[in-house]
C-alpha cells in the first residue's frame, strides 16, 4: 500500500492466494473487500492493506492448504513488523478486521461483537481505530439472506470510515 495512505486495514493473515502470489487480501476474501470498500466510497488503491500474522497457517487436506487460526505465540511473533508498519505509515484510521487482527493490537480481551463499528480515538495505535468483521465471515454466511445481511453491515462499517475520512479530508 501507499506509505501516505490515511487508511490502513489489519487482516488476520494471508491466506493460500495471498501466500502464493505474496500480496494482501487477492484471495476471495479480498475480492470481497473490495467490492465492500468500492460500495463505501473507499479506494483501495489509496490505502494500506495489511496482516497481523505475516505467515499463512494452513493443515494439508488432500490438494488444498485449509487454513488455521493463528495462536498467541505467532500473533505476538509477528506483532514487531505490524507496529513498524503502523509507525511507517502512520494512518488518520486504523480499520481492524476480525477478532486476530483486534486483539493484536487492543489485546486478547477484546471481542469484536461487543466494539464493531465503534470509532476508538486515542488508542496509541492511530488517531481512530474501528474494529469490523473480517471478510471471510461474510463468505462464511450461512445462505444468500445472511450474507446479504452480512455484508450489508460490514459496508456500514466502511461507510463509516469513508465519511470520516472525506470530513478529515474538507477540514484541512
């Protein structure tokens, strides 16, 4: 992403696509993130796309690499390259998407049922923070209804971003 990027989105960790073409979110998760962001208003191109976990963990089954949830030791591992990132950067917004990207950085407490969509100022992290769904949830859905749903909410929660961001953009 752009080193001048005001918003810097935090997945969880590359996944098989991402592994072997070596980019964040190509995979059909980021295919859906950036349909998300084009809805909220939101050019990819202008932001900083990154992992919390910079390995993609993955079992054998058969010809496909399944993926695994990342544990502790291996988020903290990889916490150093993040921070670096972050201070490279240095996002107006930090968007984290899912529960291993939220808790890397606000801690392994957090749930992000309880503080989606809820703009957190002052973190130490970024100026503004939010932590939304990862995409994969959203391909996770059970049905057309739910997905729709869900993916529904999840570009509310980019809208959000994109409106703050626009109002950053006219203050200065």
């Amino acid at each position: 992403g752009l080193k001048s990027a005001r918003v810097m989105l935090v997945g969880e960790q590359p996944g098989d696509r991402e592994d072997i073409e070596g980019r964040p979110f190509v995979g059909p998760a980021g295919q859906l993130l950036d349909r998300a962001l084009d809805e909220a208003g939101i050019d990819r191109r202008a932001t900083y796309v990154t992992n919390a976990v910079k390995h993609f963990k993955w079992e054998p089954r058969g010809k496909r690499r399944l993926h695994q949830r990342p544990n502790r030791t291996e988020v903290d591992a990889c916490g150093p390259w993040l921070a670096s990132e972050i201070e490279y950067v240095k996002p107006d917004f930090l968007v984290l998407l899912g529960s291993t990207a939220a808790q890397a950085l606000l801690g392994s407490d957090v749930r992000v049922t309880r503080i989606r969509g809820e703009v957190m100022d002052d973190t130490g992290l970024a100026p503004h923070v939010m932590a939304t769904v990862h995409p994969s949830s959203i391909l996770r859905a059970r049905g057309d209804e739910e997905r729709r749903q869900a993916m529904a909410e999840f570009v509310k929660d980019l809208r959000a971003v994109a409106r703050y961001s626009r109002s950053r953009s006219a203050s200065r």
